[in-house]
C-alpha cells in the first residue's frame, strides 16, 4: 500500500458530475483511490481515480450549452424559492404557481397580506361565497413552500369537514387525516410509547377535525369527575400540547360564546396559544355581539386587544383581511359575480288534493295548541318540535306522516322516559355550554338533524297527545294513499318547463328539501318518470358524498339534497335550484343557492321556490319578501346574511313563523313587529360592529403579474436542460414532454404548469413540490478555479457586450455546530447575484442582470474554450467583482436572518409559556409532572439550538462564468 499527499488538484469526477479537490491519492493492489473534497456538498468522499478527468479536458458544445441553460434558470427558480423581492414586484408569492388552483384577484391580495408580516395570525372575513377556504389553502401552502410550517390542524364544523379534506387534496394537493370525534380514542390504541396520550395527535402532521369533537366539557350527566378528566385529556390538552405550527378554524365566530366560560372559547384560547400561525375564518364574525367579537380578536393577539375598548375599526384592521361581494372581480377585472333570479312560485291545493289540504289544517291546529301549551311548561324543545310539524306538513305527506309514526312511539313509551340531551336543555342541570349557547347549537341544525334530536323526548305536549297524533297519522295515512301531493305535481311540471326557457333538454336541476323522507319520495317519484336522481343528506360519509357529486355532475339529471347533505358543496356546473321547502331561516335559503352561486359559475342562477298558496307560510312570505326588500336597499346589503349569523337570524324568524301560526289574523303586526326588531338588529350590527367598512380592494394587476410570473417556464427550461447536459432524455411531444432521468427513471406526459394539467387529461404536473425538481434548484453545483470558462455568443444581445460574465451566490450559514431541531426557521439563506466585466475591466451591475434574463430564452452557442491560465485570471476577477458588488445582499440576508431568530425568541418563549399553563391544569400529579420534564428538556435544547444559530459564517459560490464574445447569432 502506498499513500502520498498531492498538491490540492482540482479535477473533474463523473460519479458526481461536478467539480472537486483531490486531498490524498492512496494506491493498493495496483488500484488508486483518491480522498476528493466535493464543495456542492462539503463533503471529503473517495473515488477511484479512473473517474476523475481534467477540468481543462475539451467540453462538448451540445452538453455545455444545455448545462449553461440549466444553471442559469435554476439560479432563478432558486432565488424565488428564497423569497427574492424587487422594488418593482415585490415579494414573489409561489403559492398560486405551486397549487392546481388559479386564485383570483382578491384572493392573491389576501395571501400578499397574510404572508406580509411576521406574524401570521389574521381574520379571514370574507363575505359568503369569496372562497376562504382557498385563501386558507394558499396561505397554508406558501408557509409550507417557505419551510415555516410542517404540522397544521384545521378545526371546522362537522358537517363540513369533509369537504375541508377533498378541498385541501383537490387545489393544494396535500392530504389531510380527517379525524371525528369517534376516532379519537382509537387513534390513542394506535400512538406509539408507553405515554400514548402524550404522543396521540403526533400520528399526522395535518389533520383535520370537527370543532365540537374535542371541546373540553365540565359536566356531564352520569359521568365521574375522572371520566371526564380522562375525556378532556384526550381531545383537549393533548390535541394542544401536540405542537401545531398552524391552527385554521373555520366559522371561527363560533367560538366567541356568551362568556370566557364556554367550551367552544376555551377550545379557541388554547389553540391559539399554542400554534405560532393562526388563521380564524369567518364570513359574520361580529354579529353585532361586542363582547364575542373581543373574545375573538383577543385570540389574534391578547396584548392587541385586552378589553374591549380596544376593540375599534383602527385596531381591529391590521387583524383583518375582508373582501365584500359587491367589489369582488375576475381576472378582467369584471364583477365576479353575475346577478341572480329568485321567484316564488305559488302551488294550489286542486279539488284531488282535498285530503292532503284538510291534513294540513288539522296538522296546524295540533301545531298552535301544542305549541302553546308547551311555551307556558317551559318545554321549549317540545315548542321546536311543534315549529317542526307545521314545516314537515308542507314539506311532503310522507315527511309529516313518518315523523307522527315515531312521535306516537315515543309518547307510547311513557313520559318518564326523557332523552339525556334534550333533559339537559328542559332542566339546565349538568351542562357543559350555557343555555343561549345550547339553545344556539339547535339553530345551527338542519330540519332533519334538529328533528332526529327532538323526537328522542317522551314528554307530552298536550293532554292525550298519544290520541291526538293518531287521529293525525290515519289523516296522514289517507291522504298517502290517495295520490301524489300537489308540489309533487308542481315540481315534474316545473322541471320541463325550466328545460324549455334554458333551452337545455338535459338540464340539470339541484332540488332542496329539510328532510329525509322528502327526499325519498322525490327520488321515487322522478325515477318512475325516467328522471335520473341521486341524493346527499347528513348521514352520508365522504365517500359517499363524493360519489354522490360526481354522479350528478356526470351522468344523473336531478340532486335531491337535505341542507347537511349540501355543506360544502360546490356544484358550479348547475345554474337552477328548486327549493322544494323552504327554511324559515333565510341564511339557509342563501346557503342552497350558493351551492351554485359560486365562484366560476358562467350562468345566471335561477332560484324556484315552492310555497302552498293558501297558507300561513306563503301570507308571511308575501309580507316579508316586500318589507325586507326596502330595508336592504336602506342598508345597501344582499341579504340578511350579510349582517347577522345563522343562529341570530334562525331565532327572530322562528319567531316571526311561530307567532303567525299562533295567530293567523294577526300576520300583517306580527311581520311589522318582527321586521322592525330585524332593521334595529341591523342598525346596531352596522353601527357597533369594528368589522364593517374593513374592505380589501383587489389587485388586479398583482394578480396579472403572478398569472404571467416566469416560474413554471423556468421549471421546464431548468429540468429540460438539465436532462440534455446529465445524460438523460427529454422528448417533446405536442404539448408535454416524456423525460427519462440519468438513474432511468421516467415521467410520461409532463407539464410545468397548472393551466396546462387542468386543460390536458392524464398529464404529470411537475413542479416545485417534487423533492426532485427542488433539488435541481437547490443543489446546484459550483465553477471551481482553473476549471476551463466557455466562450459564447448569446442570441438577441446587443453586439456591444463583450467581456466577463460570471454568476455567484451568496450564502448565509447559521448553526454550525449542531443539527437543530426545534428551531422554526431556516438555517441556511440564501441569494443570487450575476455580475460583468467588460473588456476593460468595468463592473456593469445592470448589464449583468440583463445578460441573466436573456440566458432564460436565448440560443446559447459555444465558440471555443479559455485556456487554463486566462480561466484561473477570469475566476479571480469575477470573484472579487461579485464580493465587492454581493455585500449589500449579505447584509440584508444577515439582517432577515437575526430577524429571524428574534422572532423565533418571541414564538418559542410564548409557545413553552403557553405548553406549561395546560400542563398545570393536568389532574393527575405524576402526568403533570412527566410532561413537565419533557418540557422543561425541549425549552433546554431549543435554547442552545437558539444560541447557535445566531453564529453565522458567510460564504460565496460561483456557480457560472462566461466570456461573452462580441456579436451575436444571426
């Protein structure tokens, strides 16, 4: 075995296609090996010496032009990927050209905000239909794309956390686990380590789940204080201790309350003291209520907003990132949203529908009397479950008549048997939530949900009840038996005379009912009639609801949906709903229509809604529709739903219906009264509310600049090069390319942008989320001294560039000494800075970039090589040039780098500070004092990974030097 030092040699090694510094060569059994220092990695390998060749070694033109290309345009997907700002564009957003969605103007303005500051902790209150839930995702992305954010959990409510999943798969690409209530405990079976508690949410680093799924409760019936202790352990402080770096919450007003008491705030307060990013979400996040809308904004930012005097239109703004309707544009700059068509259409009782108009007198009688009688008990959920009879009844015969079959099931079971839910309500004992806020809960359901709950009560509202509903269900039973109900007639009429006016024979139509029976006999009724139909209700699972959406979009005509069925949906490819029944809240009425009413929609939309004429529901209706009609336009809104929230508007109009059924003579006061209690309601919203007047104006412009942003062009360019000049295979094919990599992977049908895989089926999108494709930015290889510099001409330049061009970048390493791995923020930052000599040595900063931008497009012809000293001479110029001309930009990625670690001070002291407040309220003393230890051990590590990274080392890499020859290539 000999070994010898040799004299530090740079050479050339084709097992890591770069360049590289022999260190030591060894020879043994005849073979010699050589220790090289590779400098892309800084890193000391050995290689045999059969791989090595000589820098100065003659270059083939085809291959170095194509690595020419591939450096040049990597630089610039690299400096983008640093987040590169210029004094003309600004910060460059990746987000909407690394996501299958093509944002619209407000909603880049609303990431440009989000990503601005430091401190990413806003509102987002879109008015109905701007698509938040796509604000959310590109915001959630573009952290991820910068490396701020791995784990994130968005909280929603149930009913639309499914569609939170698909949402966040479909535009983002990024698979979230969907977690209900149900799964939890299984999911603690499933964590790993003795302590499964501590470690249960760790299992996935996105998650969604349901809001009222992992609520901390105080009380409830029948359950030990170690129960619940145990419950709240589970889903509360383990799923806040769990180390979330984004917190999204959807219908983010629900977790104001009536008091700092209520479960769904101290859900909130938790949450938000836990995760560094925090986004809450809401179209009505005032509703007028002072006291909730502090509570909300206080978890932005306690010290912004510690009582509510702080709580003003100049405090709140920073806080808040709203967009209205009315100023909403497409890309043309043209209103969003076209204007829609909504009309009543009466349906008559005929002679053959006798029964089924006797079946509804007789049903509102038993309503009025049930009703009182229940109101002056006290048994206000019995009063609702009145309120739902009178709606059952002009929903469908089959509606009413099943709901009489349980009602006389249940009553029949005896009226000591009262369900625990609705026993909590009646007696406000052992309840966890406050009554207004139980009370809420029951607003916010849908008919069928509320129903389902309601009917669980044995109480009797009436004297022999049990005698009066049986006297209704045989009613209910004869008028079933007699023939199809007169809406049943209306609708198949009204379906053919739609697809006459749109002129489409195979129009789709979306019909909307509260329930479940309903829904069923329009299925069967359609389907005799050859109409295809499919249907959505509450109980489906996601899958189901997929298939279901995707039927109606593919082959079925007709969608029979119940309002949970429709949460979330996106049916753009439908422009007519049938409100078979209506709500009587009208935020439900807005919620059917703006299932189609959304964003992308090229239609009008047409809005049917089916009323009995001679009824209590079409009187008030009449009156209604004209009085709320003068108010909106005195208050310059669309719709109640601009002002006031689900519950708020579910509880005056229950009201309104209720006190007209109550009292049929009186419909003409009782709307007055109640319209006049809805336009004082307003008044004080508009006036008290901080939120309104916060508009945003969309940029369109911006919006212009990221739709034509070069990136993905650079992408191709990039990995086409690359491929030519590594030995691998790129072959154009129409509009994709089939790529074949050095290691023999392959890729069919690849394009580089969103537009062009939304326009093309069965193509590969390749972008900046392949791990692969980042590296051929990220690891770029480095020009080493001496390494032979190419001659070229450049087409498009003007003929008077001649001289030295070189590219560098410039490098700030922090951390030196360890691995960090608690640490939120990058360690490695980097820049990109060309420069040019001209042919007397003058430094032409301008010029320089110039050339860059050209190598992006041009021909690129290589005319000879320098030799070894005049390359040597060459790389020491450019270097010195690229010192002198990169120190502003290390100064400023210096600064953004102990910025950095300042902030990260800040996050990491309030995020240890908020982990040991919910570890003290642990019960169990030998828990408490486990985690505590962890905790105490990770803040200990976090600090000298703190320390560390303050020591910075600089560094400069050339990564590409040309001598540019006079003329160009005709």
């Amino acid at each position: 075995m000999k070994y010898f030092s040799v004299s530090q040699e740079w050479q050339y090694s084709t097992v890591h296609t770069s360049a590289c510094k022999i260190i030591e060569e060894q020879t043994l059994w005849g073979q010699t090996v050589c220790r090289v220092w590779l400098p892309n990695q800084d890193a000391v390998v050995r290689v045999p010496h059969s791989t090595l060749r000589p820098l100065s070694a003659d270059l083939q033109p085809e291959i170095e032009a194509g690595r020419i290309a591939y450096m040049a345009a990597a630089a610039k997907v690299a400096e983008v990927l640093e987040g590169a700002t210029s004094a003309s564009e600004g910060h460059v957003l990746l987000a909407p050209m690394e996501s299958n969605v093509i944002p619209l103007p407000h909603q880049i303005h609303a990431l440009s905000r989000a990503i601005s500051g430091d401190r990413v902790r806003y509102l987002l209150a879109d008015e109905l239909g701007l698509g938040k839930t796509i604000e959310a995702g590109l915001v959630m992305r573009e952290l991820k794309l910068r490396g701020l954010v791995r784990r994130i959990l968005i909280v929603a409510p149930k009913g639309i956390a499914t569609q939170w999943v698909a949402e966040m798969q479909t535009h983002f690409n990024v698979p979230f686990q969907l977690v209900m209530g149900e799964d939890i405990s299984t999911l603690q079976r499933l964590a790993p380590g003795s302590d499964q508690r501590s470690s249960a949410w760790s299992l996935f680093d996105q998650v969604i789940v349901s809001l009222d799924s992992v609520k901390p409760i105080d009380k409830r019936c029948g359950w030990t204080a170690e129960r619940i202790a145990e419950y709240n352990r589970s889903r509360f402080e383990d799923l806040i201790t769990a180390g979330w770096d984004l917190v999204v919450v959807d219908e983010a007003h629900r977790l104001g309350g009536s008091s700092d008491q209520v479960a769904r705030y101290k859900l909130g307060k938790g949450l938000a003291e836990a995760a560094p990013y925090v986004l809450l979400l809401s179209a009505t996040p005032h509703q007028g209520k002072t006291e909730a809308f502090h509570r909300l904004m206080s978890l932005l930012d306690d010290d912004a907003f510690p009582d509510m005097d702080c709580v003003s239109r100049e405090r709140v703004a920073p806080y808040v990132i709203r967009t209205e309707k009315r100023k909403a544009i497409d890309s043309e700059g043209n209103p969003l949203f076209k204007p829609r068509r909504t009309q009543m259409a009466p349906i008559a009782w005929e002679s053959r529908h006798h029964l089924q108009k006797l079946l509804y007198d007789a049903v509102t009688d038993y309503v009025r009397e049930g009703y009182n009688q229940a109101m002056r008990e006290q048994k206000r959920h019995i009063g609702f479950l009145m309120i739902l009879m009178q709606r059952l009844v002009v929903s469908s015969t089959r509606a009413i008549r099943s709901t009489l079959e349980r009602r006389l099931a249940a009553l029949k079971e005896g009226e000591q048997q009262i369900s625990q839910r609705l026993g909590e309500l009646q007696n406000g004992i052992e309840r966890s939530e406050s009554p207004d806020n139980e009370m809420a809960e029951l607003y916010d359901m849908d008919g069928q949900e509320l129903l389902d709950e309601l009917l669980n009560s044995h109480v009797s509202a009436l004297q022999s009840e049990s005698s009066h509903v049986e006297i209704l269900l045989d009613a209910a039973v004869r008028c079933e038996q007699a023939g199809p109900d007169a809406k049943t007639e209306a609708l198949i009429e009204w379906i053919y005379k739609l697809q006459s006016e749109e002129n489409e024979p195979d129009l789709k139509v979306l019909i909307f009912t509260e329930f479940v029976p309903t829904q069923q006999i329009l299925k069967e009724f359609l389907e005799i009639r050859g109409i295809s139909v499919v249907t959505l209700n509450g109980s489906m699972d996601m899958e189901e609801r997929k298939q279901a959406q995707d039927a109606f979009r593919k082959t079925h005509r007709v969608l029979v949906s119940t309002d949970a069925g429709g949460e979330g949906l996106n049916l753009q490819f439908a422009h007519v709903i049938i409100n078979y029944d209506i709500p009587w809240n009208p935020m439900r009425l807005e919620q059917r229509i703006g299932r189609v009413d959304r964003i992308g929609q090229p239609k009008t939309v047409r809005a049917i809604n089916f009323v009995f004429e001679d009824s209590v529901e079409f009187r008030v209706r009449e009156v209604l529709e004209q009085k709320l009609s003068v108010i909106f336009d005195e208050f310059g809104i669309d719709k109640t739903s601009d002002v006031l929230d689900s519950s708020q508007a579910g509880e005056l109009f229950e009201d309104m219906f209720a006190s007209a059924i109550l009292d049929p003579d009186g419909i003409e006061t009782s709307v007055e009264q109640k319209v006049a209690q809805l336009r004082g309601e307003i008044q004080r919203v508009r006036e008290s509310s901080s939120i309104y007047g916060i508009s945003e104006e969309p940029d369109v412009q911006t919006a212009e600049r990221l739709r034509s942003h070069p990136l993905p062009y650079w992408v191709e360019r990039m990995t086409i090069s690359y491929l030519t000049s590594h030995g691998g295979l790129a072959k154009r094919k129409r509009s994709w390319w089939d790529l074949n990599w050095p290691n023999g992977q392959e890729y069919r049908k690849v394009v580089f942008n969103t537009r062009e895989a939304d326009r093309l089926s069965g193509t590969t999108l390749l972008n900046l989320e392949n791990s692969h494709i980042r590296g051929l930015a990220l690891n770029l290889p480095h020009i080493a001294p001496g390494q032979p510099l190419p001659c070229v001409t450049v087409n498009g330049l003007p003929t008077g560039i001649s001289g030295f061009w070189g590219l560098f970048e410039i490098r700030v390493q922090a951390g030196m000494h360890q691995k960090t791995q608690l640490l939120r923020i990058p360690m490695v930052r980097r820049g990109y800075i060309s420069v040019f000599l001209s042919e007397e040595g003058k430094l032409f900063l301008p010029t320089a970039r110039h050339i860059w931008d050209a190598l992006q497009t041009a021909e690129v012809r290589i005319r000879s090589t320098l030799g070894q000293d005049d390359s040597m001479k060459a790389y020491q110029c450019l270097q010195e040039a690229a010192e002198h001309a990169g120190r502003e930009l290390f100064n400023s990625l210096q600064h953004a780098h102990l910025a950095s670690v300042a902030h990260e001070e800040e996050r990491g002291i309030t995020s240890f500070a908020s982990r040991r407040k919910v570890i003290e309220r642990v019960g169990l003393a030998e828990v408490r004092q486990c985690r505590l230890s962890h905790c105490d051990a990770d803040e200990g590590e976090w600090r000298q990974e703190l320390q560390s990274a303050r020591q910075i080392v600089p560094e400069i890499r050339p990564l590409l030097m040309l001598r540019m020859m006079n003329g160009c290539i005709l």
